[in-house]
C-alpha cells in the first residue's frame, strides 16, 4: 500500500481528461491534414425502419412515422431483459468469489459454503496453490459465452425500438454493450474495492482480469478464427495443389481465381468490438489507478500485442470494410470515455479514502486504534497466531466516533476539487489547435468570396464591392487619402 500509488490515481484522474482533450485536438489535426475536417453527412431514413404513411408537417410529403410513446414501451423491455442478463452476471461473480475465498463469513448473504470450502487451505483452489487461477479463467469464459449471447439479444432488442436513423440506430446499441459488458469486468473489482475494502486483492483481481481478457481477445479474435478456417478449408487446398501439380499454367490462372475468392469468402472486420475493448481497457487503467498503477503499463504491452493481432486479423481472418470519411471517432463512444474519465474521478477517491491505508496515514486522528486492538483481543483471546492473521485481514482501522462525516467530507472534497480541476482543463484548452482553425476559416472565407484569392486583393477591394465594411468606413478612409 505505496503512498505514491495513491498519488498516481489523483494523477490519472486527471489525466484521463487530459488525454481525451489532447485526442480531440489531435483528430483535428490529422482529420484537417487527410480532408475529413468537419465532414458533414445527410443521414437517411434506416431502410428497417417501420412505421405508418403520414404527411409530413415540415416537408408536406408523405413519410412513415414511429409513435415516441411506443419507442418508450420498447425501452421499457430492453431495460427489463437487460437487467435479467445482469442478474445472471451478479450470479456467475459471486460464484467466482467464493471459489476465489473472498466470502468467508457464514453470516453473509452471499457465501455459498460448498464453493467456499474449496478456496480453504489444502484445497484445490487453494489461493497459494497451482490453480489458483482456474477460478479467474472460468470466469472470463463465462462472461465471455454470456457478452456472446447478450450481443444477439441487444441487437433484437435495438431492432424492437425501430430506430430512424443508422446514428440512433448505433447510439441505442452502445448504450446496451456497454453498460453489460462494463458490469461483466467491473462487478468483481467495485465488490472487492468497495465491499471487502481490500487494496491488495483489488491489485491482484485486476492484474489478473485484465492479463486474462488480453489473452482471451487475442485468441478469440485472431488465432481461433484463424485456425478454424485453416481446418474448415484444408479440402479446397488439397485441390489445388493437385491441379498445380497437373498442369503448372493451369494452376497458375487457378490461384489467381482462387485467391481472391478466398478474400471475397472472409467475414467483414467489426470495428464495434475493438470500439469496445479499447473503451474497457480505458477503464481499467483509469477506474482503479489508486490501487492497480501497474494497469497502464499493462495497457502498453497489451495495445502492442494487439496492433500485431489486429494486422493478423485483417491480413489472414476477416476483410477491412470500405472507408468511411470522419473528422473523429463517433461521437457515441467519445461519450463513453467522458463517462469513464469522470467516473475515475469518484473510484480513485474511494479507494483512497475508505479502502487503502493512506488516509489513516495522512489523517491519524480519525481512526480508533484502540477499538480495533480491543476487538482483535475479543475475537483471538490472546492467541498471537490469530492476532497476527486477524490484523492482516482487518487492516483498515475503524473510524474513530463522530469522525465519519469528517472523514466523508475530506474523500467529497478531493472529488469536486479534481472535478473542477477536469472543468477547468476542458474549458481552457480548444478542441480545434490554431492551426487547424485559421486555415479553416481561410477556406470557408475563400469559398464565400473566391475573388479574395486573386493577386493584389485589398481591404479597399472589400470595399469597393461592398463585402463587409460599412460605408462610414469608406467614407472616412477616401477623406484620409485626399488629406
């Protein structure tokens, strides 16, 4: 429990708004530099959209039309099956729990004995023991089978709302993921940071999803595509190189045919899934800073290994889809980010303030020392063996009397101070770097008046043709020159 690392997640609070203000001004830049600054795109009606013919009362023309109130009772269903998918999660992370140990007391809700018994020392999840982390790896397989199935179930769900517009379309369906596929990574890490109040397994939980998720895209993605299509097509490879074999002309034209029907035949890259991953691993490496500072390096290792397995992807797996001219990623998942940045902002302060040990450091004298010796004498009856097991498992002292709302008040402050903090950098850094905007402005001005690119134009040339100076101005200025 470094007090550096503690720093870190101030540090990192802060930066998360920082890198997605810098982000912003970087697409401008390059979106200015490749022409897609500020490409605006007329969008159509979806051609699934259902509704009934009526007169349109801005165009007059006939158009289908979508009642809001049952978009309303469509939302209502998706919000009620979605929060059934997530009970099931909830069931699947308090499973993982106990085989992980982390629910011993009989007393508690969510202790299911059986599973428990099997975190115990001598057993087979033993957490010093080879398998340790079998429990971790079912647990990505589970949640990886239950996003599988929740992305057909979110795709018939966003097709029940009828959406209008591809845009609305798309915003519906990454509100739906996200929000799933967040509480499938997450739910363990917030139960383990803000209900057991242990910094140490919080460290160790997400040091172990996060490696376990990187092995599992990359293999999901990459090499199980890959190698389920080696199998499924060895017979038509067989083929061929028995028609090269044959005639050696023949097979030459026959793998210019072939080739690229074996392109034609792969399965288009979805950008949502990396959209994803890249949003869930912001969370990771901003969400728990305080505890886990290794996660951002972590993340370094894991983009590298992915910008390989991506190049893998679209070369031997799946096609690229056709281009698509943005001045930026979209707007949705932007939003996405600006939600996780500020929900950093709350995580990292809880977790120093009510999960690691920094504050009883910083701030003694609102912790009782005394009331926790005296209930580990009560609970041991001087056994020292106990003392010393009992005082690693309750190692945050408890909150000395009538100290609490201090203690609360000191956490909330952090947070709004760091929240004005993240206003302040948003407001006073320009989404749009100058010089990206004044050669934008040119060009706006130059297709406004195109006589302005002309050798030799002037202010008076404005002037004269009545362009934007009034003609007091004028006036005055011809006064000055027979002066």
């Amino acid at each position: 429990d470094n007090p550096i690392a503690r720093l870190f997640g101030f540090f990192m609070a802060l930066w998360a708004s920082l890198y997605l203000k810098l982000w912003t001004r970087q697409s401008a830049t390059l979106s200015w530099e490749w022409g897609s600054f500020h490409v605006e795109r007329q969008e159509k009606v979806r051609p699934e959209f259902r509704g009934s013919l009526r007169t349109s009362p801005v165009t007059g023309l006939q158009e289908r039309h979508f009642p809001y109130w049952r978009r309303l009772t469509m939302y209502a269903f998706s919000s009620a099956v979605t929060c059934v998918m997530l009970v099931l999660v909830v069931l699947v992370m308090f499973t993982l729990l106990n085989l992980q140990g982390y629910i011993t007391d009989p007393d508690s809700p969510f202790i299911v004995p059986a599973l428990a018994d099997m975190a115990k020392p001598d057993e087979i999840f033993d957490p010093n023991g080879p398998l340790f982390l079998v429990p971790v790896v079912g647990y990505v397989v589970v949640v990886v089978l239950l996003n599988m199935g929740y992305r057909h179930v979110a795709e018939w769900l966003t097709n029940l709302e009828n959406h209008r517009t591809e845009s609305k379309y798309r915003d519906a369906l990454i509100l739906k993921r996200v929000i799933f596929e967040m509480c499938d990574c997450y739910a363990v890490l917030l139960y383990v940071a803000f209900y057991k109040l242990d910094v140490i397994r919080l460290r160790e939980e997400v040091l172990a999803l996060f490696t376990a998720d990187e092995i599992r895209r990359v293999a999901l993605e990459s090499l199980v595509p890959f190698i389920l299509k080696w199998w499924n097509t060895r017979g038509e490879r067989a083929e061929v190189l028995s028609e090269l074999k044959k005639d050696e002309d023949a097979g030459k034209e026959s793998a210019w045919i072939v080739e690229p029907a074996q392109d034609a035949a792969k399965d288009f890259n979805e950008e949502f899934d990396d959209y994803l991953e890249l949003v869930v691993q912001f969370g990771y490496v901003t969400l728990f800073a305080a505890a886990c500072p290794l996660a951002a390096m972590l993340a370094v290792l894991s983009n590298i290994i992915e910008m390989r397995s991506d190049l893998f992807k679209l070369c031997f797996v799946s096609r690229r889809r056709a281009s698509n001219r943005q001045s930026n990623i979209p707007q949705s998942w932007f939003n996405v980010l600006n939600a996780v940045a500020y929900a950093s902002v709350l995580t990292n302060c809880l977790i120093i303030g009510c999960t690691s040990h920094q504050m009883m450091a910083w701030f003694p004298s609102l912790f009782d020392e005394e009331a926790k010796k005296i209930s580990l004498q009560a609970l041991c009856d001087g056994d020292e063996a106990c003392l010393l097991e009992a005082a690693k498992d309750a190692a945050i002292l408890p909150v000395a009397p009538g100290k609490g709302i201090h203690l609360m008040g000191l956490v909330f402050m952090t947070e709004h101070v760091l929240l004005i903090i993240c206003f302040i950098i948003r407001s006073a850094i320009n989404q749009v770097p100058k010089n990206v905007l004044a050669p934008y402005k040119r060009k706006k001005f130059l297709e406004a008046h195109p006589e302005a690119a002309q050798p030799g134009y002037s202010e008076r040339d404005r002037v004269v043709r009545g362009i934007g100076i009034p003609a007091s101005r004028v006036q005055s200025d011809e006064t000055e020159e027979l002066h």
